[in-house]
C-alpha cells in the first residue's frame, strides 16, 4: 500500500504478495479490496505489467 486517506484498516507499507501457485503472503486491506488486489495480482503474473490502483473515494 502506498498511501491512505481517511481511515483504512491498514497502514501505508503494507503489503500482500501473490505467487504464480496462487499462495497469498501478507495483507493489502482485510476488506472486499483484498479480493480486487489479488485479482489484480493475478491479471500482473500472467501479463507481467504493473499497475496502480486507487480504492474508495
């Protein structure tokens, strides 16, 4: 995570990391956003593109 704005159950540097066998390591959010960064993740494992994503307002 790079930044937050508001309240968020996590803090900037937090992270979560996603191998090509699927195992999840860490946590972006603990909310609904963990289900959109992994699905991202995926999408960046078979593409090898990175991306920045905002979440919530």
């Amino acid at each position: 995570m790079v930044a937050v704005h508001g309240s968020a159950p996590r803090s900037p540097g937090s992270a979560l990391a996603v191998g090509v066998d699927r195992a999840v390591i860490g946590s972006a959010s603990g909310s609904c956003v963990e289900g959109a960064v992994y699905d991202l993740c995926q999408e960046a494992l078979a593409s090898g593109a990175c991306t920045l994503e905002s979440f919530g307002y």
